[in-house]
C-alpha cells in the first residue's frame, strides 16, 4: 500500500505485483517490438539516461559536500539543494537523450521507457518487499496504453501513458522529502531519480519533432551552474529552518531548578518563538566538552534514582538502585584513581575487569544491583533519564520546526544524581 499525496490510500494485494508488472513488461516489450523505427535507440536510451542523471546528481553534491565546511548545511535554504541535484540529473540525462533519441521513433521510444519502469519495479518486488505498490499502478495505465499502440490507437495510446506519467509523479515524487527526512538532504542525491522516470516518460509524449534541444539544454546548464553557486554559499543555518534541536531537561548536579538545554548543541539560531518561551543563553553547566546553550524550565515531577548500599566489604560497595519511570540510566565513576570500577550488573561481571562509565536502557534500568571495585573520594554519578517531556513543555515543542528532528535518544528528563561512595 502507499499514500497518494497525503489524501488517501492505495493498496493492493501482495500477490498481483507478478501478474501487473509482468503483463505491463510484456505489453510494453511487444509494443516496441511491433514499432516499425526506433526500437534499438528505445531500449537503450533510458537506462543510460538513468545511470548518467543519477550519477551526475551523486557527483554535484560530492562537490558541494567538499566545497562547504559544514557538516549539516542543506536545510537552512533547501531549495539551492534540490536544485541542483534535479537541475544536474536532468542535464545528463537529457544531453543522453539529445545523442541517442529520434523523435520521428517515439512510438517504440513511449513503451520503451516504461519496459524500464517496469522492470525497475520488478526489481523492487524482489529486493524490497512492499516497494513494488509505487510502480503497479502506473503499470496497470501503460499496460493499457501499449496494448493500444499494438491495437493501432496510437494517439489514444498517448492519452493513456501520459496519464500513467502523472499518475507516476503523484506517486513517486513523495520518495524525495523522504529520502531528506531519512538520509538528511545532503545525501538525497539518488533519489533524483524520481524525477528522472518522469523525463523518461515523458520526453516520447512532447518531442515529436526535430531541433528544439538546444536551447533546452542551455536552459539546464545554466540552471545547473546557478542552483550550484547558491548551494556553495548560502547560509548553512537560519532560525527558521534549525537542524538539530533536541530539547533536554535537566535537573541536579547542584542546580536550584531545572532548566532546559541543548543536546549536542552547535550554536544554531533559534527562531524567535521558541525564544519568547525559554531564552536560551551560553552555560557550563555540566562542563561538557562542546558549547552548550541552556534556559529556564519548570519544576521537574520526576525524582532522583534511589542509590541504596548494600554491603561494603574489601572496597568492593554493593549498591541497589531503584526508580520509576526510567528508560535510560548512564553511570559513571567520578575519580582519580583509575583502579576504581564498576565489576558487576545484575549479578553478572563486566568483562576485561570492569569499566568505569556504563549505560542501561529499558525498564530492566528500573531497579539494578551495582558492584563498584571502590577508591578513597569515588562517586557514582547517576543520570536517570526518561524519553520526552512533561506537559509544561507542550508550548515550546510545538514552537520548535519541523525541520528540527530530534536526534539519538530525542527529547528527555535528565535527574543527576552524586552518590559518594563509603570505604572501609
């Protein structure tokens, strides 16, 4: 099944993919066939136009990737991106489509580029199961358009594949935002692709006759050079569009109250909505090792782990820990001496001797027996951490972008905790 543009849904059976795309590959392959010019040039020039726009969309954004110092630097102005990588798929393909295409063999060349949508639908059936709905629908349209052409209705034929383009677009168009939200929008390059399947398609239903290219070609070179420089220098961060947001709040560690911070900050601008609510400033809070930007929060309900020694024997401490609602426990030895470990969790001894930072996840966390191999002046340092934020940060979630995706463990409640650990 699949979404069409957010409006509705198509699905169908997993087992017609055989017989849609099959019968869409043989019609297609016989239309061609059957077509009296053109048939070679039909058959060869869409893969080489895919393998060449696809390519010349990967290399463009190797080289603004190499050009820019940033690590992140696509979603502040996106559109001098996607520009660029459809702006470069398009002009390769269409300088291969310019050497091998023969306008007066359109009717071999309109079936041809979908005997390869097809087969690269094919493909998808096997490699990525459930992928194959993105292509059947518009199979089942120039299946019919090519059992046209073979039926002699040539210009009903056009109707119909041109029908199956859009349908095609309506689909498979929503793959590019996806690929920016899955790979970020630096490395969506091959999904320019999409964009190709519609030239491919299209290209037999409007270039009937000969000459005309040239000024089109120019067009996308130019476009090309122009989406490339503003991708080189626009700026890498607006407030409107920030790129890694992950709101934590945090509370302990000799702190009156909690306050709201910045996971893995990068000193992006914030938009000024989320200013109004928590006025960000520059902190060192917690001595992290990057710049760290912090603010304000409302009282935490949530309460420190519990931290109960058990025994303490031979400067081996045995502590039970004990909480709520804990999703993520980090622990972590604050000492000089480099002998102190934690040896064991949950009865089980860690490996090569122990360790002095280690981390749970999972509601196991909820109530852990810790062995620590001690030291004069050791402490446990505990942050317990639940996943998301309480309902007094309802406001400034929603005042944060979308852009903003939250990373690794996403937003959260962090209570620190200092355990001083006893010797004998």
């Amino acid at each position: 099944y699949t979404d069409v543009l957010r409006r509705g849904v198509i699905s169908l059976p997993a087992w017609t993919r055989w017989p849609v795309l099959g019968a869409a590959l043989l019609l297609c392959s016989a239309a061609v066939l059957r077509a009296k010019q053109g048939r070679v040039r039909a058959l060869l020039a869409p893969p080489l136009m895919l393998v060449a726009g696809g390519a010349a969309a990967v290399i463009a954004g190797v080289v603004i990737g190499a050009v820019r110092p940033e690590a992140s630097y696509g979603l502040a102005n996106p559109w001098a991106l996607r520009g660029l990588f459809c702006a470069a798929a398009l002009l390769a393909a269409f300088a291969v489509a310019r050497a091998l295409y023969r306008p007066e063999g359109w009717r071999a060349a309109l079936p041809g580029a979908w005997v390869w949508v097809v087969a690269v639908g094919l493909l998808a059936a096997f490699a990525l199961p459930g992928a194959s709905i993105m292509f059947m629908v518009p199979a089942l349209f120039a299946a019919f358009g090519a059992a046209l052409l073979l039926a002699g209705r040539a210009k009903m034929a056009g109707w119909i594949f041109a029908l199956a383009t859009v349908v095609l677009a309506v689909i498979n168009q929503p793959l590019i935002p996806l690929a920016e939200d899955a790979l970020m929008i630096e490395a969506s390059a091959p999904f320019a692709v999409s964009t190709l399947f519609l030239l491919i398609t299209a290209l037999p239903l409007i270039w009937h006759k000969p000459g005309g290219s040239r000024p089109v070609l120019a067009g996308l070179a130019v476009a090309t050079l122009g989406f490339g420089i503003a991708a080189a220098v626009v700026p890498a961060h607006s407030p409107e569009h920030p790129q890694n947001v992950t709101l934590v709040q945090f509370s302990g560690d000799g702190l009156d109250s909690s306050v709201y911070r910045i996971d893995r900050d990068r000193g992006e601008p914030l938009p000024p909505a989320m200013m109004q609510i928590a006025a960000f400033a520059p902190s060192d809070t917690d001595g992290a090792s990057w710049p760290r930007r912090v603010a304000p929060a409302p009282p935490m309900r949530r309460t420190a782990t519990k931290a109960e020694v058990t025994e303490t024997a031979n400067d081996r401490v045995s502590l039970v820990l004990r909480s709520t609602d804990t999703d993520r426990l980090d622990l972590r030895l604050v000492t000089d001496d480099n002998e102190a470990r934690i040896v064991s969790v949950g009865g089980f001894d860690l490996a090569q001797g122990g360790a002095q930072r280690i981390s749970c996840w999972g509601r196991s966390c909820r109530d852990v027996e810790l062995a620590v191999q001690s030291a004069p002046d050791t402490a446990l340092r505990i942050d317990d951490m639940a996943y998301g934020l309480e309902a007094e940060s309802d406001a400034l979630l929603q005042a944060r972008p979308a852009t903003a995706t939250p990373r690794q463990w996403g937003d959260r409640r962090t209570v620190r905790r200092v355990v001083l650990l006893p010797t004998e």
